[in-house]
C-alpha cells in the first residue's frame, strides 16, 4: 500500500487487508450492509481500491499502455464484482443515485469487455454486481443516506460505508438504515509484526538489508513505531522524506538520526 495509484505487484498484503478483505466478501455473500471505520492514515482508501481493483481501471484508462499491459489489467478485472465510490463533498440523492447508476453502468461494460476479451464468453445475470464500497461515507447527510438505503433494498448488493472512526456511532441514530447493518469492522494501525514485515519492505527498495535483530536498525525501527504509532501513511511519509534526504546527501544507510531528521521535516498531528 503505497499511494492511491499504487501498482497491485506493490500492494502490501498485511493482516489488516486480510482482515478488511474477509469483511468484505461476507458483506456481498450475505448482501449486508457493512461499516468499516478507522483512524485517517491506516489504509482504509487503499485497501478498499485494491480489493475493488479500482486501480486497475485507473490504469487502464490511461494513455501509452501497450497491449500486454491492458491485456494483464483485464485478466485481473474480469472476475470484478465490486464497485469503488467516492462521495464528494457537496452532495445531494439525486447526484449519488446518477453517479452509483452510471459508474455501475460503466464499471460493468468495463468488465464485460474484459471478460469478453480474455474468457471469450458475455457476461450473464449471474455476472451482476454483488458489492459497493463507499468511501468517505462521513460526508452522507440523513436525506443521502436515506438513498444509500434506497439503493441497497432496490438493488439487492451488498453496501461497506468506510468513513473515520466514531461514523458507526452516528449511524446508529438511523434506525432505517442500522437495522440493515450486518457486520462493522474497525480498521486499526498496523500491529508490531506488520510493521517489521512494512519496513522490511521499504528497506529493501532501498536495497538495503534489513535485520531487526541488529542493534542499530532495532533502534531505528523503535523510533520509527514511536514516530507514526503504526499508521501506514505516516510511514510512507516518513520514507518519502528519507529517501530524499539519502539522495541528497548521497547517504547509503538508515540510522537513527536519519529518522530524527525526516521526522522533523513531517508535520505529524495527533491521530
């Protein structure tokens, strides 16, 4: 997980995806709605583009793809029953009933095409959307989540709202709408082991090695879990600012005062 265009060979598959990933496939089994919240920076946005492979279709409709590459990214959409949908700041019914309708429509023509091209087979009724993941669900007043509900009773799919933490306590003042609840899972920052295995990662795109047990790199990563507390966004921030310091300062190593440094180039707010 590394920035909202991220590749899917870079994803990083931690337990927490795994987790949020269970959460979902539950939701379009049981066609639940679903809440997932969560403190900003630990991967909710991310996670949700990845299992929808919204950034497969971002890609694909950029220009300069040769064939090959278009033809990997509609391998991989071809099986995709889930819709990724962002609520924008200003909205109204009207306008999340026309944007839901048309980008199903578009992602479904999407997938048709992929799944034409690479299975050599139509997609069928049995091929129709089972999931909609809608980001930023915090910005839904009562009269829009009042046509979230609508949507979710007419369609028969399964909904996951994802917004920041304390949403699934306002929800539940819509009776309507929570009774229609299935499932609820918090998002949290990356665990111990998850980070070890985050930075490991960063590390070795360094091409560097990494070893916690050495004295050095475990006081290292000790400042790094204080410095972020396990968000991932603060992570990649803080080896964005690193590796830009290790640029220009020709530097070959990550040491304590390197984190001290990029750390102090971050405004870090409280999460």
């Amino acid at each position: 997980m590394i920035d909202t265009t991220v590749a899917a060979s870079d994803f990083l598959i931690t337990k927490e995806y795994q987790r949020f990933e269970e959460f979902c496939n539950a939701c379009a089994r049981d066609r639940y709605i679903g809440i997932c919240y969560g403190s900003p920076g630990v991967g909710k946005t991310l996670s949700a583009r990845y299992f929808s492979k919204q950034h497969l279709i971002d890609e694909f409709r950029k220009e300069n793809y040769s064939t090959q590459a278009i033809t990997q990214m509609e391998e991989q959409v071809s099986s995709c029953r889930t819709l990724f949908y962002t609520v924008e700041v200003s909205n109204t019914p009207k306008r999340i009933e026309e944007d839901i309708n048309r980008q199903l429509r578009e992602h479904r023509s999407f997938i048709a095409r992929a799944s034409l091209d690479i299975l050599g087979r139509e997609l069928t009724d049995n091929d129709r959307h089972e999931l909609i993941i809608i980001d930023e669900a915090d910005r839904l007043k009562v009269n829009s989540l009042e046509q979230i509900r609508d949507i979710y009773d007419r369609k028969n799919i399964g909904i996951v709202l994802v917004g920041m933490q304390g949403m699934q306590k306002r929800l539940a003042r819509y009776a309507q709408l929570y009774s229609r609840v299935g499932f609820a899972h918090e998002f949290r920052p990356l665990g111990k082991k998850e980070i070890y295995f985050v930075l490991e990662h960063f590390w070795r795109e360094l091409g560097l090695t990494f070893d916690k047990n050495t004295p050095d790199i475990a006081e290292t990563v000790a400042l790094i879990v204080s410095a972020t507390n396990g968000n991932f966004r603060l992570i990649v921030r803080i080896f964005g600012q690193m590796k830009r310091i290790m640029k220009l300062n020709d530097l070959k190593i990550i040491n304590k005062e390197l984190v001290e440094a990029a750390r102090d180039c971050l405004v870090i707010g409280s999460n």
